[in-house]
C-alpha cells in the first residue's frame, strides 16, 4: 500500500522518480525500489518526502487518519472557528451525498 502511495503522490505532483530522488538526494532507484514495494522509506525520509508531497506522514504511511488533529499553533480564534467551521461543512455535504 505505501508502495502505490508514493507513486500516486508522485504522479499528482507531475514528478518523476528522478526529479523526486533529486529532491531527496537519493538515487532514482532507491525511490523506483519504494514503489516496487522492493524497500520502504527510513523514518529519516518520512518528513521530506511529506513537505515535498503537501500530506501527512501518516498519509503516506496509509495510516487511519479519521481521528486526525490540526495543529493550530500561531493561530487566532477566528481561524480556528474558521477551520472549525470548513470541517463542519465537509461533514454535511458527505453525509448529504451519503
């Protein structure tokens, strides 16, 4: 699962494997072996390649993310009660579409 994970997140990004082994100062076929499910990323790779792709580590990790928390340090309560509120929006529209 990590293995196709990596390789979709790559391909949203419109990378290829070199571009994103370049990125990580890695070769192309340490990052051709990750999504062969031949190897996995080290714990070391994990942040990178999360700041490189926009999501979470667990994300990446296809771990259940359903009870996910947002860290909202250095910022203000009305923007709090603005992610607050865009999360209670997703909620309704999912259950209206469910």
């Amino acid at each position: 699962m990590i293995a196709e994970r990596i390789k979709m997140l790559r391909e949203n990004l419109g990378i290829s494997q070199a571009e994103l082994a370049k990125k990580l100062c890695l070769s192309r076929s340490s990052v051709s072996a990750w999504e062969k499910s031949l190897n996995t990323p080290s714990a070391a790779i994990l942040p990178e390649l999360s700041r490189i792709f926009g999501v979470s580590v667990e994300t990446i990790l296809c771990i259940d993310t359903k009870n996910a928390t947002i860290n909202v340090d250095g910022l203000d309560d009305e923007e709090i009660a603005i992610l607050v509120s865009t999360a209670n929006k997703f909620r309704e529209i999912k259950q209206r579409n469910t």
